[in-house]
C-alpha cells in the first residue's frame, strides 16, 4: 500500500473567541484549551470561565463572540485596536 495525500479532514481546528471584559474594557483572544471547564461537565465549555488578562475578572465564553472565520477573528482585531 502507497499513500499518495495524508488528510485529516477529521480534525477540527481548535475554536477561537474574541472577549471584551465587562470589568476593565480590555479586548483579548483566546483559544478553546485555555477555558476553565465546569466541575459539573467538563465537556460543556459554555459555561465554563475564562480570566481576562489584565484585571483577572471571570466571565463565560458564552459572553464572548466565537470565531467562525478567519475575517471574523481579522474584523474583531480592526475594531478594537482602532484609535479613539
């Protein structure tokens, strides 16, 4: 047997989410492995919590904005690093 193309079509990238903190205004990106999973249901991560940053505040990434694009993630970067 000769493989010809390797795919991993199975493999889904890891989301991405852009988040502002409700505390300090701080707007950040993270990926889906760095939430904090419920201790009730590890494989829900709607509910589980996410630390900005800058002041430490907890927040839910149901609160923040997942990424379904590249241009999404792009828009998300113009329109909180524009100068005010």
């Amino acid at each position: 047997m000769e493989i010809i193309k390797i795919r991993n079509n199975h493999i889904k990238p890891e989301s991405e989410y852009g988040c502002v903190c409700a505390k300090c205004g701080t707007a950040f990106i993270f990926k889906a492995h760095e939430i904090i999973p419920p201790w009730w249901d590890s494989g829900d991560q709607r509910y589980g919590l996410i630390s900005c940053p800058h002041c430490l505040s907890s927040m839910m990434p149901c609160e923040c904005q997942e990424f379904a694009s590249c241009d999404e993630k792009e828009e998300f970067i113009k329109l909180h690093t524009k100068d005010e």
